[in-house]
C-alpha cells in the first residue's frame, strides 16, 4: 500500500513538472499529430511523457544512439494510446531496444504437420508478455510518426500488444471494467476478427491491415493503428468495432485525426 501511495505521489510529481524547451521542440518537430490536439490533452500527454521517459529504459542496438529525439518520438506515441484513460504506465514494460531500421531475426516457422524449418526474417518491432522488453525499428518509428495517416504505426502496434498483456494473457484483450464490456468486447471483437479471416482468404481488399487476420492478438494491435490513423474510415466501414475501441480508449481520434475528410466516402472494401 506504501509503495503505490510513494509511486502515485511520484507521478504526480513528475507529470507537475515543466517539460523540457528541447523535448517539446522535438515533439513539435517529430509528432505531426501533436498540434492537431487541444490544448487539455496536449498537456496531458507531456505530463504521461515525463512519467513514461523516467520509467522506461532505452537501450540502443545496432550501433544506434540513444538520443533525447529517439526517446521522446517513441514516448509521445506510445503515451497517446494512455490518454483520458487510468493507466499504470505499461507495467509489464521495463527496457525498449531501439535498432537503427529493419532488422533480421531466426525464427522456426511451422509448415507442416510435425514439419518445422528456421530461416531468417526481417522486422519492424516486437514484444511478449514475459519478455519485459519491446523492440522497434527506429526507421519506422519515425515514419510513423511523420506520416499519422497511412494506416501504419510500429509504435501504436507494439504498444497496443502491453495494452493487451495487462489482463495478464495474451489474447487481444485488455483489461476491461465490467463484465459487461467484456461481454460486448468478445461478441465485436470475434465478429470483426472473423470478417477479416475471410476477406483475407478470398483476397478481398481490406481496411484493416490482413496481419490482423492471423490471430486475434494481431487483430486488436492492427485494430488500434486504424483508431488512431485512420479513424474516418474505420468509423465508416467498421462502425461497431470503432465504437468499441472509443469506448476502451475514452477517446475520438476523429477530432485530432489528419486523415483526409474524404476518407469515409472513399472506403469501399472490407
């Protein structure tokens, strides 16, 4: 009970805090989204930064430094995702690996029956629910983060996966309130999952980013970069699963989003 009471006054303390001129230039610079938000929320996001930035350690791979525009480009994203919303500040998180772009990994990959073989693969980020660590491709970072629009986010994807550990599983769900939204949560979610398996198995073009369809873990983190960056056309195509996503995140991203206003009438597939 101490312990929480101590990291609850430290918090306090620590989103009170000015931010620093350079930090905030950095965002300003970085962030395309940042400007686009009222005044409230951009000061709750600095205050979430502070916490996250002091919380958090970075470790540069690679040959990649660990600068101030490499912490707080990643920090500003990732902390959009706490916004209106009780947060714990990603608990199960401890250490982000920053690489300078793509990089490569061994993995055995299943391809029959009792039949598996290990090759190479190329990747923006991971994470996983006991590793403590989440790995991004500074590369995308930064494109995610100048480009809110494009339906592609490294940062939202990976950290919408914490998100989904908080209930301490991983299973596309975080952690919910009530029974109730946990009810009306896996009757959407298993619908929409099952729409886009579909689509995907009969090549139809989708909205939603066809990793999704691999899994309902991947389904909510692909689920998440659409709210946020393509907010129009979610609303417009998937009109039950943005509400439920509204309803989790305590936000609209419509009201900030610098999607094209055409967005929804141009939406014509899955």
């Amino acid at each position: 009970m101490i312990f929480e009471f101590l990291k609850q006054r430290r918090r306090r303390r620590l989103r009170a805090r000015p931010v620093p001129k350079e930090w905030l230039r950095l965002i300003q610079r970085h962030v395309v989204f940042f400007p686009n938000l009222n005044g409230s929320d951009r000061a709750e996001l600095l205050g979430h930064i502070q916490v996250f930035l002091a919380e958090k350690r970075f470790e540069g791979c690679g040959g990649l430094a660990i600068t101030d525009e490499v912490r707080v480009t990643i920090a500003a994203q990732a902390c959009l995702l706490l916004l209106h919303r009780r947060t714990d500040y990603f608990p199960g998180l401890l250490t982000i690996l920053v690489y300078p772009s793509t990089y490569m990994v061994e993995e055995k990959r299943q391809i029959a029956e009792n039949v598996w073989e290990e090759g190479s693969t190329t990747r923006l980020g991971e994470t996983g629910r006991r590793m403590g660590s989440l790995v991004l491709a500074w590369g995308a970072v930064k494109h995610g983060a100048a480009d809110p629009s494009d339906g592609k986010n490294v940062v939202l994807h990976e950290f919408a996966h914490q998100l989904d550990y908080e209930n301490h599983a991983a299973d596309g769900v975080p952690e919910l309130e009530t029974r109730e939204q946990q009810l009306a949560w896996s009757e959407v979610m298993r619908s929409e999952f099952a729409s886009l398996r579909a689509a995907d198995e009969s090549g139809i073009p989708t909205l939603l980013d066809t990793y999704g369809a691999t899994d309902p873990v991947e389904f909510f983190a692909v689920s998440v970069e659409a709210f946020f960056e393509r907010p129009r056309a979610l609303r417009a195509r998937h009109p039950r699963l943005y509400a439920e996503l509204r309803k989790y995140f305590n936000q609209d991203p419509i009201e900030y989003s610098a999607e094209a206003l055409s967005a929804e009438s141009n939406v014509t597939s899955f």
